[in-house]
C-alpha cells in the first residue's frame, strides 16, 4: 500500500454547496470526512463579493425561490433573512432596436409573438409535466425527444420568430446556453425537476423569487465553519485511484515556496462533487467506466458571464421601472434590479450568455463594460451610461467552473449514458447540482445532491442515517 499523507473515513472533492451539504451528513453520520477544494474559497459556483464602495454582489447563485425546501431549511437554521427581488414597476422590452415597457411576464409590443410565446410556454410546460426529472430516459418517445435540440421544437412549434427570440431569451438565461446546445429532452426533465419552465423564468412565484441579505456564499461558509480544518483549500485533487479495498486520492498543494506538490489521502469512499466538465479533468484509476466518461464528456457547462452595474441610488425605480430587462438580441438578454433590500443604492445585474459571452472574450473586460453600459442605457437612460461601479464575473474562464450556471445535455446523452450520471463506480460517488433530482441547476439541487451522496456512502459503510 503507497504511504499517505492522510487518512480518513470519506473524501469529498469540492467544497460547492453540494460537497459541503455532502460533508457535514457524513460527519453528522460519524464518519471521518475530508474536503479538498480547489479554490481558496468555499462555495464554488456561489461567490459573494463586497466591492470598494461596500456593495455586496453574488457574483454567482443568488435567488431562492419556492419549493426551494433544502435551501431554505438551510437559510431557516442559519438565520439568514431573505428578501423579495424588486419586482415594481414595468419591465422594459428592447426589440428590433426599440425599446418598449411592459407588465407580467412576456413582453408585449408584439401582440402576436406574446401570444405565441404564451402558447410556446405553455406547450413546454405540459410536455416537461410527461418527463421523468429523474429518468427522463424512461419516457416513451425518449429516443425522438432526445434526437432534437430546443431549437428543433422551436422551429416547428412556434410560429413567429418573435417568439422564437423570447424562447431563446428565456433559455439563454436559464442555461446559459443556445436553445440550439439543448437536448430537448434534457431541457423537459430540467424544467420539470423545478416545476416547470415557468416557474424557473418567473420573479415573484418562480425561481427568481427571494435573495439573501448579505449575501448566497454566507450559507456555504456556515456549512464549512463546523468542519473546521477537515475542509482543506487550495488542494485542487489531480488524480483518484481505486483499488477496490480503498481509494487514495491526490491533490496538487502549494508549498511556502509556490511550488506545488502532491499530498495524498487515503480513505473508504470518495464523493465527487462537481460538474461533470470539470471532473472529467481528474485523472481516475482504473478508468471509468466508458458510459460515465463520455456522460462527462458530452455535457459541456453554459457559457456565462454576470455584470454589476452599481449607482448611487436606484434611479429606475424613480421612473416607474422594475430594472428588468428582456432584449431580443446584443450582449444583456435578461436584466433584474438587484439593489439592497433598504434601496440604499441601485445595482442592475445583467447575464451575457451562450454566442454573446463566447464572442465577446476576444473585446477583454473594458469591451464587454462598454458594450452593457450602453444597452444598459439604451433600457434604462443616460443615468445607467455611468455607474459608480462596474464589476464582472466571467464564469467560462473559471478553470474549476468552466461556465455557468449549470451543464447543457445535448442531444443524445441522456439516452445513451443517462444512467451513468448518478450511478456509484465502486467506491466513488456522485453529487452536484448536475445530478439533483429535483431543482437540477440550482443551489437546493446541489444540496440535496449533496444528502443523496451521503446517503450512500453511509449505507454502503454500515453506518446510521445522518
Ligand atoms: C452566474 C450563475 C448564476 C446562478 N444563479 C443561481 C440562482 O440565482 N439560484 C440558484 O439556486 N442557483 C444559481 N446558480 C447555480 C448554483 O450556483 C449551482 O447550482 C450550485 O452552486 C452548484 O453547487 P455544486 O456544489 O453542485 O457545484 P459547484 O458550486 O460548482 O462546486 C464544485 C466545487 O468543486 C471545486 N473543484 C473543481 N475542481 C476541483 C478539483 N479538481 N479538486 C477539488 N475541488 C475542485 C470547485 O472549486 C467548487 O468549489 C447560478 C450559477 C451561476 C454560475
């Protein structure tokens, strides 16, 4: 047997919500458990910042919405306050170059596209209601809705290109990704496992509902705070070999003198809790199996980057507007008010997705500032030309994220390796939101994610319930 570093009962790689909900299980069921993260932080895909001028900005993961039950238990036992995202006033519409305000969900200068996109909704609706969030693979017509892309059905069901471009607006700030990137029968079991399309496109009643005061990564820090020093930073695991009886698992730590070096643990079970694209990139022995690495393979993250533009109050508000915007084409697709609870000043978060964030790296940090602060304007008027801050968190040059928010299944996988996805491959066992049975994406599935995980590693040790 190779001479270790360490041992313990479990190994947890990741420290996101998913591993640290994962950890705190294990050690609540007495097992000896270890976390490695890769980054200098807890939380993963849920990062709060506090800028020079004290805005606090969740530069990932930041709403909570209804039925989210893991993550508000999580909030509830931790005190944390939520508050409702500012949701007053109409929301603007820029079509064609034009801008317009509406009210509800669907913008409506285009009488025709809104009802189109109401029918197009809807339709989503009810076809994600016949689809297993849990085994999509499992439904009748599973081959055919799997050979198709979003972008397929969208083509074929929806009438006016209007509607095409609001479909495509609400699935660019969902997944991150082209409608044309999706498995339709993937993006059915996703939008079932939250409910519904709707329900995650929706503000109030929907997945955009609530935020945190102070903050989403404060809910990762407190779950990582009882786990004092089994929760290792800066140790991004390299390699994890399993020889049947036991697992050794390598990370790659710094030493005083910058220079890395491998450091070794070696324990009973390991949980990998990350998204596939990035786990793929840790050397496992033996290999995988064929099926869960091409599932790793196949299911590349969305593509995104979130900007804040901060003001010395939220003038938008003074003009009868909500902040939300819905653009049906340039770099900000989808705008929300995301100003503290008290108003206290106004900040607007904007996604660039899917085309729009991969064409726009090659323009650097400064471009991208320019180009959101002028559609910014074009929406909100001259004030949102000059924020007293401006902030970006590009996700797709994350190297331990890859993108965002979540993985885009495309066509073809999940009836080809579906199964694999969460299926345990001897003493290695999967989390993360990617494999969340219900809320798939979201921090509540991460967590949930995290129980599932546990759960069988401690039935596979012979140990209690957490
Ligand atoms: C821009 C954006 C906005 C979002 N908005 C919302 C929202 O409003 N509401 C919501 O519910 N969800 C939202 N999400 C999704 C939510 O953040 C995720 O679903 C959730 O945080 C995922 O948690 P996880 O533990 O599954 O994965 P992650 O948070 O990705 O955790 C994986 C961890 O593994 C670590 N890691 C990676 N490689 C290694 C390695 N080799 N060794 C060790 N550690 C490694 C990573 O650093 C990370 O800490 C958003 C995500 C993004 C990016």
């Amino acid at each position: 047997m190779a001479d270790v570093d360490k041992t313990a009962d479990v190994v947890v790689v990741g420290a996101g919500c998913s591993g640290l909900r994962a950890a705190r299980d294990l050690a609540a069921a007495g097992l000896d458990v270890v976390v490695l993260e890769a980054r200098d932080r807890v939380g993963g895909r849920v990062f709060t910042e506090v800028t020079e001028g004290g805005a606090v900005i969740d530069q990932g993961g930041q709403w909570i919405g209804p039925t989210q039950g893991h993550l508000q238990a999580l909030a509830d036992e931790f005190d944390v306050d939520t508050f409702p995202t500012y949701v007053a006033g109409a929301n603007v519409e820029v079509r064609d170059g034009q801008r317009f305000e509406f009210t509800g969900l669907v913008p409506t200068s285009d009488p025709g596209a809104a009802a189109d996109t109401v029918a197009a909704l809807l339709e989503l609706d009810l076809l994600a209601q016949e689809v297993s969030p849990t085994s999509p693979w499992t439904h009748p017509d599973a081959a055919a809705l799997d050979a198709r892309t979003l972008a397929d059905w969208t083509m074929e069901a929806v009438d006016s290109p209007g509607a095409r471009n609001l479909v495509s607006t609400a699935v660019l700030a969902v997944f991150g990704c082209e409608p044309v990137e999706l498995s339709l029968l993937y993006a059915l079991a996703y939008a079932h496992s939250g409910g519904s399309l709707s329900s995650l496109i929706r503000t109030t009643g929907g997945a955009q509902e609530r935020r945190f005061a102070g903050g989403a990564q404060q809910l990762a820090i407190r779950l990582a705070e009882p786990l004092g020093d089994r929760v290792v930073l800066d140790a991004p695991v390299v390699a994890i070999a399993d020889d049947s009886d036991s697992v050794i698992v390598t990370a790659r730590r710094a030493r005083p003198d910058g220079s890395r070096t491998d450091w070794t643990v070696r324990c009973a079970r390991v949980v990998v809790a990350m998204p596939p694209a990035v786990q793929s990139r840790i050397a496992f022995d033996p290999p995988l199996p064929g099926a869960r690495d091409q599932l790793a393979q196949h299911a590349p993250m969305g593509s995104v980057t979130k900007v804040h533009a901060v003001y010395d109050r939220p003038f938008w508000r003074e003009d009868g507007l909500s902040g939300q915007l819905v653009a049906d084409r340039g770099a900000l697709r989808a705008v929300f008010d995301d100003s503290p609870e008290d108003g206290a000043h106004g900040v607007l978060l904007g996604f660039i997705a899917g085309h729009a964030d991969r064409a726009l790296e090659a323009v650097g940090p400064d471009g991208r500032r320019a180009v959101a602060l002028d559609e910014l304007a074009r929406a909100f008027g001259p004030r949102a030309a000059s924020p007293v801050e401006f902030v970006e968190q590009r996700w797709s040059a994350e190297p331990f994220t890859r993108g965002g928010p979540v993985a885009c299944f495309g066509p073809g996988l999940l009836t080809s390796a579906g199964p694999a996805l969460r299926a345990p491959v001897g003493r290695v066992h999967w989390a993360g939101t990617e494999t969340a049975e219900a809320w798939t994406g979201y921090i509540d599935g991460a967590l949930s994610s995290g129980t599932r995980a546990a759960c069988e590693v401690i039935a596979a040790e012979g140990r209690g319930r957490p």
